[in-house]
C-alpha cells in the first residue's frame, strides 16, 4: 500500500499542477487577444526605489551571514533590550513587518529579516537551499549570531510555516511566539487530505511547482499580482515598494522555490514537538477574511501545540500585520504582557 502511494502521489501532484497550469494559460491566452498590441508581460524597469523605501523611520539596514547566506535584515530599538525577530511570508519581504518595527522597538530590539532568496538577501540556485530545515538553521544562526540565546519569534504565512518547524526544535531559544496566517506542515497536510475546503484554497501551491510559468503569470500586466494582494492594505507608494523589490532580475524564482523544494513526497517533514512537556506560550492569529487559509488549522494547531492561543483578527485578510496593524498590534501587546 505504501508502495502504491509513493508511486500515484507524484502522479496526482504533477496532474494538479498540469490542470491549474491549463487554467492559467488560457487566462493568459484571453490576456493576448483583449490586448493583441501589448506586451502585458513586461515588467517596466525601477532604476530607484519609492521613497518610502530610501527615506524611512522603520529602522536601520544591516547584513549578516549566517548558515553560508548573506541575509539582509532591518533592526529597530535598543539593542540591550529583548530580542523579536520577524520573519515574513510570500511575496514579501522585510517591509511587510513596517508597523512591527515601530510599534515594538519602543520594548524590544526589533529584527525583521529577509529570508533566503528574498530581497537584498542571498538568493542560492540549488533547490534544496529552500527546503524548510535550511531556513530553520539560518533563523537559528541569525539570533546566535546576534549574541542571544532567548527572543521572541513572530512570523507570518512562509514564515510562520518555516517557524512550526523551528519551534518543534529549538523551542527552548523561545520566550514567546506569535503565528499568523499559516499551519505548520502537518496540519496543512491534514486538511488538504481531509477537506475540500483547504485543498480548494491551495491550488496555488500546485500551479507554483511547474517551471517557469508562475514567474511568468507574477509579472503579468506589470506585476499586477501585487495590486491584488496588497491594494487594500497599502499605498500606492508601498504597493510600488513590493513591485520594486520583485521587478528585479532573478528575484521571482527564489520565493517561488519554496513550493518546489517543499510540496513534494520527498520534502523532509517537520519535527513534531514535544507532548510531554508544557510547550512555550504561543499565539495564533487568523485573518477573518482570509482566502488561503482555514480557520481549522487554529483548533488543530492548539491539538500539537500546547499552551497555544488561537485568535481571528476581524475585518483582516491574509496580511493581518498590514491589514489591520493597529488590532494586530493591539493583540500581540496584550498577549505578551501576560506572565
């Protein structure tokens, strides 16, 4: 039975990705004749970043390396004080933590990096340099190398995937956590398996494992993607900001490596925590409004993980931290005030 199932999951996998594939064509297909005069795929050049990103008050850039990367990361707040480090999603980067940085440097030293592969960090070729365990180690390295040996983790989407994993680990390097918008491995893998719910919300996953066509479909109609994932939540300036970072060359291929080095049935899986033990608190924050993710994975997650709080921030969508950056802000103050 075994056998069979490592045979037909390749199978069903690639088949996904072939059918969402087919779907993405022909979009692309009606893109060309409503607008047979236009190149909708180039992306037009940004020789200089929006102010926004030249001139700001977030913190100050600074590059390290760690586990064999350079990795780019902005810090905020005086450094004799606790440690927070964030770590962003796809498609993001350092920026999406903006109201973080602020808010939280009055108390912390604050730290939200690029990850691997992500804006003016180190983008590997090797596939394998974005399988989850690899992220875990730089995280790790990061913090040590920074001299501490307890912070506070935040985390959101790719990130907060990445840090499951790295709290089933390395727990006791945790003071608290906060998780947002995204399961670990295993309860994702649960709920595609289990509901049509999940599975249906994750299409994109299997579209982002063929080659070259989802870099492709990102830049379309001037990497319009960004409009439609941050429009509502950004300015135009900071929308601008995102299409910046990824209109440079090379820089699509490496967020999307995350899905092709992990979504296979050869990924490593991730470390489950420890049952016996009272697990560091955590908090879970869900966005209401949130396309991608079921709000099934908090119960789940509160199943593995113990001492874990699960909340669902109103009125947000995926990007809780920058859809609602006050009650965001709001919740992680109150739970990281409790003793």
């Amino acid at each position: 039975m075994d056998c069979l199932k490592a045979t037909l999951m390749p199978v069903a996998i690639w088949a996904l990705s072939l059918f969402y594939s087919v779907q993405v064509l022909f979009y692309i297909a009606v893109q060309f004749f409503r607008k047979p005069h236009s190149q909708f795929w180039v992306v037009k050049k940004r020789p200089y970043p929006p102010q926004c990103l030249q001139k700001h008050d977030y913190g100050v850039n600074k590059l390290i390396t760690v586990n064999g990367v350079k990795l780019h990361y902005v810090e905020n707040g005086d450094p004799s004080k606790p440690l927070m480090v964030f770590v962003h999603g796809f498609p993001e980067f350092w920026f999406s933590w903006r109201y973080q940085l602020k808010e939280f440097a009055k108390d912390y030293w604050v730290v939200a990096v690029d990850m691997r592969g992500y804006g003016e960090s180190d983008k590997p070729k090797d596939l394998s340099a974005y399988e989850v365990p690899e992220m875990v180690k730089d995280i790790k390295e990061l913090v040590t190398a920074l001299g501490r040996k307890k912070f506070t983790l935040v985390a959101h989407d790719w990130g907060a995937v990445i840090c499951w994993d790295f709290l089933a680990q390395h727990m006791d390097m945790l003071d608290k956590y906060i998780f947002m918008d995204a399961p670990s491995r295993s309860v994702a893998h649960k709920l595609m398996m289990s509901t049509k719910e999940q599975f249906k919300m994750s299409w994109y996953i299997f579209f982002f494992k063929m080659p070259k066509l989802p870099e492709f479909f990102v830049r379309l109609n001037d990497l319009k993607m960004f409009e439609a994932s941050f429009g509502k939540c950004c300015t135009t300036e900071e929308v601008e900001a995102f299409k910046y970072t990824f209109a440079k060359k090379g820089a699509l291929t490496p967020p999307i490596n995350y899905y092709r080095a992990n979504f296979t049935v050869n990924a490593k899986r991730n470390v489950r925590p420890p049952k016996d033990i009272p697990h560091v608190p955590g908090l879970y924050l869900l966005g209401e409004d949130d396309r991608f993710i079921s709000k099934a994975t908090g119960p789940l997650l509160q199943k593995q993980f113990n001492n874990l709080e699960f909340k669902i921030v109103g009125g947000a969508g995926h990007f809780v931290q920058q859809d609602k950056p006050d009650l965001v802000n709001k919740i992680m103050r109150e739970f990281l005030s409790k003793k």
